[in-house]
C-alpha cells in the first residue's frame, strides 16, 4: 500500500470520508491519525451508529457536508462492487472516489484487448522463483480458484434468491450477512456457522438455523467456483519438483469445507491448508505465524493476488512474496471489454464472471506476441461469444410461448436444432418438435398460383432461370425455347410445372405432418432470422395458427400485408441502435444443424436432404461452437436463479461484438462459410470479422 499521506495530500483542506468498516479501516485511521477531516464512516448496507471513534453515515449526508474524496478501504473486488454502487453518485457530486492504493476507481480504463503495456508475471518468470523455495504457499480464491461471478458479494444476492425461492424471506438479507461479518473480524477470523449466529440472534431471525444457512452459502459457492487449470498446473509441476505447498486463506471456510472445493476442482497437490477462521487470525495478523511454525524455518515463497493480504502480509512476516492476477483483475485492465456501463443486476454480473472464468481464466497472460487476448478453440468462441445472446433468446421464446400459451412448439431446421436442446433443457425433455423445414421446403409445397410464383421471383437469385428452377422447385431439363431460341427469362413460364409439382409436395409434407402429433392449439413457430416466407407457406398447410416467435424479423413493414403473427426477440427499437444486422450471418452459421438442408418430402414423408457442401471440419466446428454454447447455458441456469434470469439484450450484444475485438485462433471456425443455397450466395467468415 502507498503511504496514505501521499494519497491524501491534495484533499489536506477538505473533508473526506472513509468507506469500509472492517478491521483494517481501524488500521487506517490510525495511520492517517489527526492530519485530515475525516468526517464519516461509509458502508453499503448501515448508516448510523459509531465505529472506531467515528460516526457512521450516509452516502447523502457525505454529499450534504460537502464532502470531496471517499476513501476505499477494501480489496480489489470488493472496490469494484462499490464503484458499481455509489460511483455514478460520486461522479455526479463531484466527489473523488479513490481506493488505499491510490486507483481512482472512477476512472474505468477504455476497453482494451491486449496486455502490451501491462507488467504482469510469467509462468517462467514465476517458476524460476518458485524453484529458489523449499516451500511454496498459495492462495486460494482468485488465485488457484475463482468464482464464475463479478463481485464476492454476490454470493450473499444468491443465497438471498435461494431462500426467497423456499418461502423464506429475510429483510435486507445481504447488508445483515456482510455486517454480521465485519462484527465479528473485528475480534477474530470467524467461522460461517458463527457468522449466521451472530446474524440470527441479533437481527431476531427465524426459520432456518445457523448450520442450515451456513450449509446453503456453502454450496452456492460450491456451484460457483472452478479451478485456474494453469496456476494448478503449475502448481503440480512444482509438487512433482519435491516442493511442500501450502494452502493459505482468508476465509469463513472451515478446512473440511476448503476441502470439498479443492476436491471439486480436482486439486490435491497440497500438503495442508491454513484457514483462517480455523486459527482464529487473519493473513494481516497471524496467519503466516502459523505456517512459519510448521515449515521450522525453511525457506517459503507466497503466492497471491491482493496487494495487502497476500503481498505486504507475507513480507511483513519476512516471506518472500509473488503476485499474480486474478480473473476480474485482468478483466478490469481491460476495462472490462466495454461491458461495465451495460451491467444491471446479478444476471448480467454472473455472465461476466463467466466469461472472465473463461477467457482470463490463466494468470499468464503476458507471454505471447504481442500479449493479446485470445480465443483459442471453438467450444470457447461458442461459450464466450455466442452463449449469452443465444441463452436470453431461449429465455425469452420460452416466455413467450407461456405469455401466449402456445400448446405446439415447432423449432424449424436448421436454425432450431440446437435451440431444441435448450429449450427442452429448460422446460422438459421433449417439450418441442424439431420441425424439419427450409424456406425452399415450404414455398415447393406452399405455393398455390402466379401471385405466389411472383412473390417467391420478386427474392432475387444470383444465378440463371433454370438454375433457380432447380435450386427453389427441384424442377430441371425443362428449358423452353421460342421459335427463334430464345430462353425463357423468367419463373413465369414454368408456372405450370411449378404448380403441378407443389400439389405433390404438398401431399408428401402433409404425410411427414401426420406423425407429429398436433395438439389442439396455436403452434409457436420459431425462425431465426427471416421476413416469414416460410411461416407464410407452412400455415397453408397446417389448421393450426402459427405464432411466428422470431430472434429478429426481417423487412417487417413489406410482411405486413401478408398477415402474419410474429413477435421478434430483437423488435424496432432494439435494432435500430444495435449491431445485430451486422453479427446475424455469423450467429446463423454456427447455430445450423450437422444435416443438410431439407428440399422436400417424398411420397413415405421422409425428408429429402440437400446435397452436403461443408467439409467435415467444418461441421465438426460447428458442433464444437454448439457444445460451448449449450454447456454454458447449463451452466448460467444452474447459476442464476430463475428470478434474477433478466433478459439484457445490450450486454449480450457486447458479448457477441468481441468476435471482432479478441484474436480468434481456431482456423476451422476463420474457414467457415455461410451459404445461402435459396439465393446462390457463399459468404467467407473471415469476410465477416
């Protein structure tokens, strides 16, 4: 920590407030003694009482006494959840708002997506220190572990969801948790059992008892948490060295409990664990005491990522100390990837810890040319890139579809194969149909005059009549010729054939129809991305009504006069300002199924498929991106309460805009192509990033 005099300097004639009251605000005060106007104690969930000889206070009655810096003291992730608290409030009043290190948590960096000018370790340069120790002690959260949420607090958001969820509701649950908390750190490293005591005997809380509520905080955790595969690596290799290595935490843990995370996340290198609350003293106190006890002296190094407890703890003690980053700190350097202002509730800040879990999820990012961030595999670009858009969308058509109370759900192909996996997740298995359709399935059975055949010709395709023909009504060696040779020009001279060879169509689509089972009742439609030709068609040959339930719904004002039902995830306004019409070809063609397109249905309703063009890489890439995509869906709704399930479509399409920003390494999804075979186009991806 820089001298806090340093810090405070420029604020020597103004009154100042000191945000924070656990233990180490005392130690602060004390160091900044009678020099400056500290006028008040902040906190996020108390504003009266008294605490080390000072008042606590509101955030009004700081801005009221014209108070000109709040002083942060926290840890780096908790500073984060403060600036998300009261920064906007500060930035209005014009109060600096600057943490004990010195950072004006104000001032967000821009996004950015490379590490060039940011000193951070190697894996090497952390190895070559290592090696110089008999011993080696590590922290646990952020360092060896990490949890797939922005804040630590939001832990308390969880647990405070989950007993809502069983009917029990405690007021103002999170700033009750975290004060009972801060009460008992004051005296010592408390346990989680002692800390859900001390909550329910002085906040007069019934129902559940301390171990019950202990248990549930516990394996909300659990959920939460996974291992940073390198820094275990890494830490398996200095074990097979020879090397003891000790876990030492701050935590309410208690060791049996560390010791089911550490078994969850497949880590067993360790020789024991130092917690805290099973001691009775933190790493600013005593906690390294504890481990120079065991070790008899010999040479230890500590690896951590906080500044104050990790780095200037062990050095106090005469440990050598080493940092390395944790994943929201990474993050953070990155100015967040220019998600921080889209944020909202804990929806959002579980999504970003997931991706930070993901993508910063290796301390060692400083190593390779040029140090930027990259996605190295296709599974990790369907997670970090396309999930989030993908997972509202299936949270809002499952919305929708109860909104409505649609009886059938028919997720059309291609588009739909993987949205039936998660759909089906998230209501039943075999909630929905795979309906197997294509636009050039639909209009070859759906057709019924000239008025049809011009509407279809009015969608221009790159190619000749006859080709159209072929590719559009599976119609081929028909060419005319008038008396002088000359070809026909336009779909109107097979009006005929065409016709002809939609009644046949249309029997053979009815056939396929007659296995699935139709309940009485509206059928949600689903198409991706389209203007509804297909709904258009295939409701001529259903009795049902079609509720078109679209993620975004093309030339919708030319639709209008066809009559059609449909309800867009992305509707005018949301498009009018967003990037969607630019990412929407890319979306399509890593959500399209591994089989070809359906032309039409033969006389038995057995489909007849397309000719397959991709290359089996190119499908197997695919299949990778969708594996990413459905694990993460998983996931966020085994993570985030239903409750709290908020659509946010500005943050998702954040998420999906990094395709353009992070340096994507898997050569097979830059080889990717999108075909359109209705129109005879082929579009590089590479041409699209």
């Amino acid at each position: 920590m820089e001298n806090l005099s340093k810090i405070l300097n420029p604020y020597k004639e103004d009154k100042i407030a000191v945000y924070g009251l656990g233990t180490e605000t005392e130690r602060v005060l004390n160091e900044i003694g009678q020099d400056f106007q500290i006028v008040g104690l902040l906190d996020g969930y108390r504003e009266e009482g008294e605490l080390y000889h000072k008042q606590i206070i509101s955030l009004q009655q700081a801005i009221d006494c014209q108070v000109k810096l709040i002083l942060v003291v926290a840890r780096p992730g908790s500073c984060r959840a403060i600036l998300k608290r009261i920064g906007a409030v500060c930035i209005e009043n014009q109060i600096a708002l600057m943490d004990v290190r010195g950072r004006d948590l104000c001032d967000l960096k821009k996004a950015g997506y490379q590490f060039k000018s940011t000193d951070g370790i190697s894996r090497a340069r952390l190895m070559e220190q290592a090696d110089r120790n008999e011993v080696v002690s590590i922290d646990l959260f952020d360092t060896l572990i990490m949890r797939r949420t922005l804040f630590p607090t939001d832990i308390f958001d969880l647990v405070d969801c989950r007993l809502k969820e069983k009917g029990i509701v405690i007021a103002d649950f999170c700033g009750r948790r975290l004060a009972s908390e801060k009460h008992l750190a004051r005296s010592g490293a408390p346990t989680l059992i002692e800390i859900y005591s001390y909550m329910k005997s002085t906040y007069s809380i019934t129902g559940m008892a301390p171990e019950e509520l202990a248990e549930l905080e516990w394996q909300t955790d659990y959920e939460l948490v996974v291992p940073r595969r390198e820094m275990c690596g890494f830490c398996e290799e200095l074990h097979r060295k020879g090397k003891e290595i000790y876990i030492v935490s701050d935590t309410f843990y208690t060791k049996d409990q560390l010791t089911g995370l550490l078994e969850k996340c497949g880590i067993s290198f360790y020789q024991d664990i130092f917690a805290s609350c099973e001691y009775k003293t933190a790493k600013t106190e005593g906690l390294f005491e504890k481990l120079k006890d065991r070790i008899s002296g010999r040479k230890v190094i500590h690896i951590g990522d906080d500044p104050v407890a990790d780095m200037e703890s062990a050095e106090k003690h005469g440990i050598a100390a080493c940092q390395v980053y944790s994943g929201t700190e990474l993050l953070e350097m990155a100015g967040y990837l220019g998600l921080w202002d889209s944020m909202e509730g804990v929806a959002d800040r579980i999504k970003i810890g997931m991706l930070a879990a993901k993508l910063f999820n290796s301390p060692f990012q400083f190593e390779g040319e040029g140090q930027k961030i990259a996605v190295r595999t296709a599974y990790d670009l369907g997670y970090v890139f396309f999930a989030p858009i993908i997972s509202d969308f299936v949270i809002w058509f499952a919305g929708q579809v109860q909104k409505y109370d649609l009886q059938n759900v028919w997720l059309c192909a291609r588009d739909g194969y993987l949205i039936k996996k998660m759909y089906d997740a998230l209501r039943g298995a075999d909630a929905s149909v795979y309906f197997l359709t294509s636009r050039t399935a639909a209009i070859r059975a759906g057709v019924e005059n000239e008025e049809d055949i011009t509407y279809v010709s009015g969608m221009k395709f790159s190619g000749t009549v006859e080709k159209e023909l072929e590719e559009r009504f599976g119609i081929s060696g028909q060419v005319k010729e008038g008396a002088a040779g000359i070809k026909a020009v336009s779909l109107m001279d097979y009006s005929q054939a065409i016709l002809q060879r939609a009644a046949l169509n249309r029997k053979n689509y009815h056939t396929y129809m007659k296995r699935l089972q139709i309940r009485e009742g509206d059928i949600a439609f689903f198409d991706f991305v389209a203007k509804g030709t297909s709904q258009m068609y295939v409701q001529r040959l259903v009795r049902n009504h079609l509720k078109g339930l679209y993620f975004l719904q093309l030339e919708r004002e030319y639709m209008q006069e066809k009559g059609l039902d449909i309800v867009a995830f992305y509707g005018k306004e949301e498009t009018d300002n967003s990037e969607i019409y630019e990412n929407y070809y890319i979306l399509e063609t890593v959500l399209t199924s591994p089989a070809p397109s359906v032309k039409e249905f033969d006389e038995y309703g057995e489909p007849c498929y397309a000719k397959e063009t991709r290359k089996k890489k190119e499908i197997q890439c695919v299949q990778e991106i969708q594996d990413g995509i459905l694990d993460y869906f998983m996931t966020y709704l085994r993570l985030c309460p239903e409750a709290e399930a908020v659509v946010n479509r500005k943050i998702d399409e954040l998420f999906l805009a990094l395709v353009h920003r992070v340096e994507v390494l898997d050569e097979n999804f830059i080889g990717l192509k999108v075909e359109d075979p209705f129109f005879n186009r082929m579009t590089d991806i590479e041409d699209l990033l």
